[in-house]
C-alpha cells in the first residue's frame, strides 16, 4: 500500500488528506503547529472555492461552521461609488478558517489509515540518492522519522520542503504589503467594498463573527513611517481615501482596532513542482497574494486536482516512473490557472501604488475608462475569473 507524508495541514494539505484517505491511501499529515487557531489566514472563499468543497463532500461542513456571504459589494474609485450590486447565490463566503480546517481533518481521521500530527515540525527530508522517501519530525515525544512514497510540501508561503527541495522561485509580486486590522462592524455595512485611489488599495468586509476586516494595501516598505506616527496618524491616513460613512466608523473606532498588524505581501511561483519522491502544492508551489482573496481557493482546487491524478498513480504497487508522470501533470494542469490569475493579482496594486512619473496619469485614465461600459464589461469579466477561476475543476477519483 502506498504511502503519502503531507507536511502542512492548511487548506491544500489538510483537503489533500482527506481526499488521499477516503480513497483508501496511506497518509501522514503532520502540522508544526498544535492547534488551528491562526489569525491571517485568508477567510473569503470564492463559489469556486465553495464548488470545490461541495465536490468533496463538505458542504454539509461548511453549512455548519460560522459562515458570511457577501452578498452586498460596491466599488469605489477616488472616494466615489463607482459600481456596486448584490449577489444571490454566487456570493464569496467569508469563513472560519479554524473551524473550517477542524472539520476537515476530523472526518479525513475517521479513515483507517490516516494518521494526523499537530505540534509536529518537518524538520528535514530523507533521501534515497537523488529520491524523497520520508520526512524527519519533531514534536513533545523528540525527533522522529516517516517513510513515504511521495512527500507532498502543502508547508504554505515559506515552504521549508521547498527550500530543501532548492527548487528556484519566481517573484510575481508587486512591491506592496497589507496592513490587517479589525474594527467593530457599524450596523449599516453589509457585504464588501473595495476603496481604489490616490495610491490606495483598501478592501473591506464583513467577517463571518460580525467585525469589519481592513485590508488595507501599501508600498512596501512605507509601515515603520507610518507605525512611527501612531494609531491614530495612520487611521487619519485610512479615512482620507475612503468614503465618508466608513471614514467617520474609522476615525470613532480608533481605539477599538484590534488585531493589527502588518503581513508582509509574497506572490510568485516555483519553477518546477516536483523532484523525485516530492511534490510542491497551495502557497508552497505558488504563494498567493491576497489581492482577490485567491489563495485558499486555488489551494482547494490543488488538492482536487492532485488527488485526480496521484489516487491512480498510487492505487496498488507504487510505480515511481507512473509517479512522476502524475506529478508532472498536476503542474501542468494547475500552472493553466494559477500563472493567468497570479498576473491578474498583479494589476491593481502596480497601478495604484506605482511611484512611477507616469503613474498618476495612468490612475487618472483609469478612473474615466471605468465610466466606459465596455470597460465594464471587461472588469466584470477578470472578476468572474477571480470567482469562478478560468479552468474547469472535477474531482474524478
Ligand atoms: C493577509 C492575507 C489575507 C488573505 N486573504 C485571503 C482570502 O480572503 N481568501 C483567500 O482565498 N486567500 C487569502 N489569502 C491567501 C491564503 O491565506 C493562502 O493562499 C492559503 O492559506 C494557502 O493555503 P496552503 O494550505 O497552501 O498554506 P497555509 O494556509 O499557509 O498552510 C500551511 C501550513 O503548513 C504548516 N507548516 C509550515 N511549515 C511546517 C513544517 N516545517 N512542518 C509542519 N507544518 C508546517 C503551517 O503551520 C500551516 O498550517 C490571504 C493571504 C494573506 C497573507
């Protein structure tokens, strides 16, 4: 029977798991950290991502978990409304995280031969020549080994099995980070907005425990000038691009912000997923940005995707020439979404953070051809993208 080490137990580990284990595979997936609660981890999934774990079974889950559809968005260019509507049954759901990851590892251990290890840190990779057979842990008990057939790195932004495995990443990220806080939700805001101008990006929306989640995007490097001048320096800085309503929630909240600070933004991709023995999935292949709140959904369709073509390859003896083939299809199958949409993630940030002597102008073209319908209707295409993602996506296994 083949067996599989995931190291990671976010969104792509822990649905790859389950997925690998309701099918009858061998998995360890094993986790540094002891629980799930983890404050940055992104919270909005789109209807693909809500797609994807209906495909595996978890709608029922995700109906019982604390769950917000944002229903209501608006868009606001230079501090004016500039589109806004209401979505019925293709909402992006804002979600527990936690609760989300629980359930999933609960059911995905009700499979005999699923074995789950929180608190338990990879802490370097077993080789066989130039072939990953395992992984060497710790954890409270001291340090141990696990032998695999195929170790999947699910390890998130920093991927340490993808250090190991020296494969070259490419950075696609603008030069931007987020400042991330909380403020009490007002009683009139529903669903999500999204603030573009005057070298601002500020994304808001109502969270599934009934706060209001600030996102607020800024180039990079410009956080200690601001911190430097106090709280309430840089929510004066926040308000002035809004719209007024939020402005003034921002400017009487201000010692109620809580849970602030500064997440430094990473997007880009490695240039080959896999070596022998090893497979690179989620943030650890491609490390989203969250402009479009895309990460935890592309995750999910990873694992979809992974689990199509490793529980053939897997399934009785382990062919390791089949293996390979296997992981070199989940690259190119996932590469036809992730690539396109990363470059879409791109685009806000480099317009409206651009230092460049051109970039005001370009803002400023921007802001009349949204006016322009044709212009609209190209926008409400690239976001349908970010809902729906541009490839087809079926568990088939
Ligand atoms: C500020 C911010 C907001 C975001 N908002 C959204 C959003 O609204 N919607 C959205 O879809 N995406 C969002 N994202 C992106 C999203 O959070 C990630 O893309 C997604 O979590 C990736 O899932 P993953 O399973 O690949 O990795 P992760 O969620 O990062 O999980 C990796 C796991 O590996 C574990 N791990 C790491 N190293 C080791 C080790 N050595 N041994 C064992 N375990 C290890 C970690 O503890 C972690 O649990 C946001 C990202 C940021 C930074």
């Amino acid at each position: 029977m083949a067996k599989v080490a995931i190291v990671g137990a976010g969104p792509a580990g822990a649905t790859l798991a389950l997925l690998l284990a309701e099918r009858g595979i061998d998995v360890t997936l094993l986790e540094r950290r002891a629980d799930f609660a983890r404050e940055f981890r992104g919270e909005v999934l789109m209807p693909s991502g809500v797609d994807a774990l209906a495909q595996m079974g978890l709608a029922g889950l995700l109906d019982r978990i604390a769950n917000r559809p944002q229903r209501e968005f608006a868009l606001y260019l230079n501090g004016r409304l500039s589109v806004s509507g209401s979505l019925d049954a293709d909402a992006p759901v804002a979600v527990s995280q936690p609760a989300l990851l629980e359930g999933v590892v609960e059911l995905a251990e009700r499979h005999a031969g699923m074995e789950f290890r929180p608190g338990a840190s990879v802490r370097s990779l077993r080789r066989d020549g130039d072939r990953i057979v395992g992984v060497t842990f710790g954890d409270a008990a001291g340090e141990r080994q696990v032998h695999a057939d195929l170790v999947v790195g699910a390890d998130g932004r920093n991927s340490f099995v993808r250090r190991q495995l020296a494969v070259t990443t490419r950075s696609t990220s603008p030069p931007m980070d987020v400042v991330w806080c909380k403020v009490p939700r007002p009683q009139w805001w529903r669903g999500a907005r999204g603030y573009v101008g005057r070298g601002h990006l500020l994304i808001a929306y109502h969270t599934w425990d009934d706060s209001l989640q600030v996102a607020w995007a800024i180039l990079k490097g410009t956080f200690g000038d601001l911190r430097g001048r106090g709280i309430a320096a840089w929510v004066e800085e926040m308000a002035n691009f809004v719209s007024d309503d939020l402005a003034d929630h921002l400017r009487g909240n201000t010692d109620r912000l809580s849970r602030s600070f500064l997440l430094e933004s990473v997007s880009g991709r490695v240039v080959r997923w896999s070596r022998p023995g090893a497979l690179l999935i989620g943030d650890a292949a491609h490390a989203m940005s969250p402009v479009g709140g895309q990460g935890l959904n592309i995750a999910l369709r990873d694992a979809i995707v992974a689990a199509n073509h490793l529980v053939p390859a897997l399934s009785g003896t382990a062919d390791p020439g089949r293996l390979a083939r296997a992981l070199a299809d989940i690259e190119a199958e996932r590469l036809r979404e992730v690539a396109p949409i990363q470059r879409l993630q791109a685009v806000p940030p480099k317009l409206v953070l651009s230092q460049a002597w051109f970039g005001e102008l370009a803002r400023r073209a921007a802001g009349r051809a949204v006016q322009r319908p044709f212009v609209q209707r190209l926008a409400a295409r690239r976001a349908s993208d970010f809902l729906h993602g541009l490839t087809e996506v079926r568990l088939n296994v």
